[in-house]
C-alpha cells in the first residue's frame, strides 16, 4: 500500500467499514444504495458497504448503456448474488435517445463529444439519486483517488453520493482491497473477471482508462509522489520518471481542481487530506 503512514490492508479494510456504519448512523439511516457497472471500484464499494450495514440493506443498480458489455451486465448480477444484496436494472438507452433528441441543436456537427460521455453519467447519477429519495437510502459513491485527482468523473453524474467510500484509494489500492476483501471472506465475492479486466467507463465504443489517462501503474505512484510526498514535478522527474509523463500527470491534476472542491465527503484511511479538512470524515 502507497498510504503514509503506512497501514496494513485489514486496517484499510477496517477503517473504512467502521467510517461507513458510523456515517450511517449519524445520519439516523440504514439503507444504501449505488450503481453497479460490472467495475472494480463499484464491487468493492458494494463489498464494503455489505460489511459495513449487512447485504439486506444494501442495493445496487445496473444502469447498461448502448456502450455496456454483456460482460459487465452479467459480472454486476454475479457479484450482486456473491454478496446476496437486491438489484434493478434500468437500462438508460431510452432515456439517453430522448435527452440526445431534445437537445439536438447542440450537436450540429455531427461529431462525438465528451459532453454524451457526461450525458450518460448524470442520467445514471439521477436515476441513484431517485432510488436514493423514493426508499430513503444514501448513494454511495466509488470514484477513487487516481480518478479524482485526475478530474476522471462527472460532476453531478459519478460523483454524487453521499459520501465517497474510496477516494482516499488509488487504483492499484483498491485492486489490493479488493483481493483483500476475497481472502477475508474465503471465496470468490468479487468475481475474478472483474479483477482481471481492464478498466473502462464503458460510455463510447471501446473505450478503455488508458485511453484518457496514463495506466495506473505508472499514474499513481507519480500522484503519490506530488500528493502525499508533496513533491515539486522536478523532484519527481529527478527520480527518473519520465518528464513528460508528470508534466501529463500535473496538467491533468491542476484541471481536476474544480470538480475536487465539490466532491461529497471522503472517507480517509490515511496520508494527506483528498480535500479541504471540513469534507474529511
């Protein structure tokens, strides 16, 4: 684990299921409720908050677009039913074509836009925060922090909730976790295919992360380096990273900061605050 200080996985794992049964009951709730992709960000969220609260009080939505893999549809419903929770299925296809169509005369030109990206994820964000209001339940959120901090989410899409229960986790953590939570419970919760896939937002034709972002293994321990080492990009270079993959890496992070600042709360483990202190829990 890259956190500082450095904590064991079980303390990892521990911290964050205590932070969420305490969340939930400040806020007087029980029951939560989160979208379900067929990722490995949202199984673990979906491992944990069953951990957390117990599999009767929490549900997951598989939300599949024209752009979702059977793969991914049938990975959600696996690990929905490895971990016993409820789940829908709302496809947003329908709604997708009905938004596209009112607002035809923003795109004239025919051409694809990370604006149908953003589209897709804020009717995914409604649809949760629908579920959320209709059954008084709270969102959980499972952007991570190489996602955030590389302004990798849409604001009011997937990265609503009410708390964000893995954004004090880089990528290569939450897979460790993940592998964590297996272990712990002695089988297969989250499914092999999902810790095996290459990760995808899954909002255009083929669309894999390394396709906007620097694969992981090589993303995180530079934003480790700049965040929690609170390193100069020259430091970083210095240590034979590759200048202009931190000069990437920096562009990306000072354009994240806008979304950071009105994230929901963060669910710390350790190392250096995500966010202003007043949105750590």
């Amino acid at each position: 684990m890259i956190l500082e200080p450095q904590l064991p996985i079980e303390s990892v794992h521990g911290r964050l299921v205590g932070k969420i049964r305490d969340y939930f009951a400040g806020a007087g709730m029980k029951r939560a409720v989160l979208g379900l992709s067929g990722g490995i960000d949202s199984a673990l969220v979906a491992a944990l908050g069953v951990d957390a609260l117990g599999a009767e009080n929490v549900h997951g939505i598989l939300m599949p677009s024209a752009f979702s893999t059977e793969g991914s549809v049938a990975d959600s419903i696996a690990l929905a039913r490895n971990l016993g929770i409820s789940y829908d299925i709302v496809p947003i296809g329908s709604i997708y074509d009905k938004a596209m169509e009112a607002m035809a005369a923003f795109f004239t030109d025919g051409q694809w836009s990370v604006a149908q990206e953003n589209l897709q994820a804020r009717i995914r964000g409604a649809i949760l925060m629908t579920w959320s209001n209709r059954f008084n339940a709270l969102l959980l959120n499972t952007s991570n922090k190489s996602e955030l901090f590389t302004g990798y989410g849409t604001l009011y899409g997937d990265l609503c909730g009410a708390i964000m229960v893995i954004a004090d986790l880089y990528k290569v953590q939450v897979y460790e976790l993940s592998h964590y939570v297996n272990r712990l419970h002695g089988k297969e919760v989250i499914p092999e295919a999902i810790l095996t896939k290459a990760p995808s937002a899954e909002l255009r034709p083929n669309q894999k992360d390394t396709d906007s972002l620097p694969a992981y293994e090589l993303l995180d321990p530079v934003l480790h380096a700049l965040c929690e080492e609170e390193l100069t990009p020259e430091e970083v270079v210095a240590r034979g990273t590759d200048a202009a993959l931190v000069e990437r890496i920096v562009r990306l992070k000072r354009g994240a900061a806008f979304k950071v600042m009105q994230i929901p709360p963060v669910l710390t483990v350790g190392g250096h605050p995500v966010v202003p202190p007043f949105k750590q829990l």
